[in-house]
C-alpha cells in the first residue's frame, strides 16, 4: 500500500466510519481480487447464498451476493475520491479482498491511489476494467442477465455517492460525483443505466435517496418482503417509506 493511499484510507475513514470495516477486518482472510472473476469461485458463493437465505432459484442468490458486492466494489473508490481526491485503486490484480461471515464480500484493500481532481475518467476506466469481469463470470455461474447486475452497479454507485456526500455534509454533492461517475462509465463504454434520485419531504425535512432502477429480489427468498426502496413497490407506497426515514 503506499502512502498516499494509506492517507487516503486515514482521512476517509473519519469522515465516513464505516469504510473502515472494508478496508481492514482484525483476523479475515484474505485472497487476490481476480479470483472473483472465476466462476466457480462464482458457483461456490451463489451456492452458500442459497444456504443461507433458503431460495433455490440461482438468479435469487446471484443478484443478492452481487447486489452487496457492487455496493463495496464501488463504494470504496467513491468514498475515498469524494473526501480526499484519490481514489483507493480498484484494479483488481493489484487488490485483495475478503468475506465477511455472512458470505459477503467484506471489502476490498487497494494497493494504490488513483488521482481525480483532473476528472473521473481515469477512475471509470479502471472501474469497468474490474468490474466487467466479475460480472460476465457471475452471469455464467448464475444466470443473472449482465444488463440486470450493471443497473445494481448504478444503484450501487448512486447510494454509495450519497452515503460519502452526507458525510462530508453535502448529500447533493454525492448525487453529482455518481451522474459524474456513470457519464463517464459511459464513455468507455459501459452500458448501464444513469443514476436517478428523489428528494422527499417530511415536514420541514428533505432527503435525497436513489430512485433504483434494481431490485434484489430479497422478496422471492422464503419469509422476506420488498425492501422500502424496492422499485416494485408501487410509487406512493415506496415515498411513504422513504419519508418514515427521513424523520
């Protein structure tokens, strides 16, 4: 890890605590980040999906290991790029990375850092770069449609953005640095769907959430229903829920 990384984690993790539990757990195990291209490895995790949350569907359990995946994979960069101006690096050569004990991946541990005050070009092309493969080999191992996990990567960068822009007391900002981010995804070529937020009021109190365009189909495991911000939930229902969270 070198320096400026180190700082970067340093910095990030006052600001926004729970980065802290991604980029170092006392006692996990850690493996190099490509494996998760391999889709036996894949297979393995869908496989323990299933035992744990009781669905023999593999589409199920491949969209809810990758609906907590994306959400580290990207939230990571996006944190550290948001409060320092470098990026933890999500090359995934260079990377390591470990699950937690639920059989998600727990986080991810660059190597370096990744500069974007000259803009997140850079960090969009390393982003595709490491997440194009995972998502092609969890597409073989689950059958999961590629277009369906790159609208979970959206939603994943939208909420992750706006996670780190509350945290540096500007939630707005956190919305702008992922249309930012998937515009310039689009550039290198990435086909997935822009960011979308909603503002809701409850009384004198405003939020700013991700309007998902992904589900993570939690409902079709046995005893579990749709989650508040589920997008198939119907509109005034889902606005009810998220304004009982802005209270």
């Amino acid at each position: 890890m070198d320096e400026q990384l180190r700082r970067a984690y340093e910095l990030t993790v006052r600001c926004v605590p729970m980065i802290a539990d991604q980029i170092a757990q006392p006692g996990a195990v850690t493996f190099p980040a490509d494996r998760m291209t391999d889709p036996g490895w894949l297979a393995d995790r869908v496989a323990d999906t299933a035992r744990r949350w009781g669905s023999n569907d593999p589409r199920v359990n491949g969209t809810l290991w990758w609906y907590s995946a994306s959400s580290t994979l990207t939230g990571i960069p996006i944190a550290t790029a948001l409060v320092t101006g470098f990026a933890a690096r999500p090359r995934l050569r260079d990377a390591t990375v470990f699950l937690r004990e639920d059989g998600y991946l727990g986080g991810l541990i660059a190597s370096s850092a990744l500069p974007v005050a000259g803009g997140l070009s850079a960090l969009a092309a390393e982003m595709a770069a490491a997440l194009t493969p995972i998502v092609d080999a969890l597409a073989v191992a689950s059958g999961v449609r590629p277009a369906a996990m790159w609208a979970i990567a959206t939603d994943s960068i939208a909420n992750r953005a706006l996670d780190a822009g509350a945290a540096c007391g500007d939630r707005a900002r956190g919305s702008d640095f992922a249309r930012e981010l998937v515009d310039a995804l689009h550039r290198v070529g990435v086909v997935l769907p822009d960011p979308r937020f909603v503002d809701v009021q409850a009384g004198a109190v405003s939020r700013r959430f991700t309007h998902r365009a992904s589900c993570c189909l939690i409902y079709e495991t046995p005893g579990s229903g749709k989650c508040v911000s589920c997008p198939r939930r119907p509109a005034e229902d889902r606005l009810r829920g998220l304004a009982a969270l802005v209270m």
